[in-house]
C-alpha cells in the first residue's frame, strides 16, 4: 500500500490521500503506477532504491520488463518537467535503481480535510488492492492499478473513478464486457460496497469502508 504523506519539494505539493500531484496549484498527471513509484522513492528519500525493489512493490508476484519500469520513470520525469541530462529529483542510480534527489518537506493536510477516509478495495481469487481517491483502471496491461492475468481481459478493461462523494465505474470498450450484478455496463455505473465486478471471464469484488463504519470480517468463499 502507498504510504500516506503531503510533502512539497520545488514548486510541486504531492499528496497521497487526493493522489495529486501540483505544480502551483495546477494538476499534473500521473498514471496509477507512476504515481506509486514516486510515492516510494520520495517516502524512502534519500535511499536508493534497486530495480528489483521497485518491481516488488509496483508489480508483487508479477513478471513485468526492465523496459516497463524505465517508461514509469520516464512518465514522472516528464510530469516534473525534467529532461534528459537534467536529473532535478529523479536520480539514476545506474546499474542499481533509482533514488529521489530533492529536498522535500512534510506540510499539513488542507483544512476541513478528513483525517479517516473512505477506504476502498479490490478483492479477488489472487490478491487484493487498496484504492484511493482518483481514476484506477482494471485490465490486462501492466500499468494498471488492478492487473488481471487473463486473455478473457482487455489491456485497459475498465475505469473505477473514486470521489469524496461517490465510486463509479465505466467499460472502456472492452471486447468482452464489463458485469455488475449480472448486467453488462453500457454506461457509467455506481458501485456499492460488496458489488460483484465481472470483466471477462474473471470476477472481483468491490469494498468500500466509509469513515466511522465497524470493519466486519468477510467470509473469503
């Protein structure tokens, strides 16, 4: 899970409960594995951390390419406005890893910010994956936040958006479909705690805590 942190480094404010990253002010994008990656190297400033690390903590128990975490780097390097030769907070530790290489400070949440928010789950045969606020995508490819191993799934299958006020999720045009409740998605759906997600051949279920409920122990069959 992505450690929970607000810090500012440069001109930037990264928060990890809104799964933001800013630039004055402005929202600069991040896929859902490029924004954990930068969650790890600046939680774990100003430690180096190796390939093989990186790949544990995005990809645990999966086999991805060397080449498949450069492009990761390459896409927050981009988002920080960084260029080749130009190593601002991104450091290549060669033949090793990679490191955070900026000066970065705690700062305090926004006001009127909940200290206990909505937590969200994926569950499945083979695992779990804790969702925070923001746009996670379900598929097959390896820079989703839920990577299911099936030819049944699509590379990008399907988007769960998660809100301060509501989750929803949409097909991405799929070839064989996204399920809730037994009715194939033709538009953008709610989804409750304990909803049963097809996609493809392969079933998952959603679970959502809201802040103040009791936890309750689910029955794994």
């Amino acid at each position: 899970m992505v450690p929970s942190m607000r810090v500012r480094f440069g001109e930037f404010t990264f928060d990890t409960e809104s799964r933001q990253l800013l630039q004055g002010g402005v929202e600069r994008h991040l896929s859902t594995k490029a924004f954990d990656l930068l969650a790890w190297l600046v939680d774990k400033r100003p430690r180096a951390l190796s390939k093989a690390e990186l790949h544990e903590r995005l990809w645990p128990a999966t086999f991805v390419s060397e080449a498949t975490l450069t492009s990761l780097v390459a896409e927050v390097r981009g988002a920080l406005g960084e260029k080749a030769g130009n190593e601002r907070f991104i450091r290549t530790v060669h033949r090793f890893g990679y490191a955070f290489n900026g000066e970065a400070a705690e700062t305090d949440w926004p006001a009127g910010r909940s200290g206990d928010p909505t937590r969200c789950w994926v569950i499945w045969e083979w695992g779990q994956v804790a969702l925070k606020e923001g746009d996670h995508l379900l598929g097959r490819d390896a820079d989703v936040a839920v990577w299911l191993e099936s030819p049944s799934v699509s590379r990008h299958h399907a988007r769960i958006r998660i809100t301060t006020a509501d989750v929803t999720i949409e097909d991405l045009g799929s070839k064989n479909g996204t399920y809730i409740r037994g009715e194939r998605l033709k538009e953008v759906a709610r989804l409750v705690d304990g909803d049963e997600i097809r996609l493809g051949s392969v079933s998952v279920r959603f679970r959502r805590i809201e802040p103040g409920m009791e936890t309750v122990t689910q029955n794994s069959h």
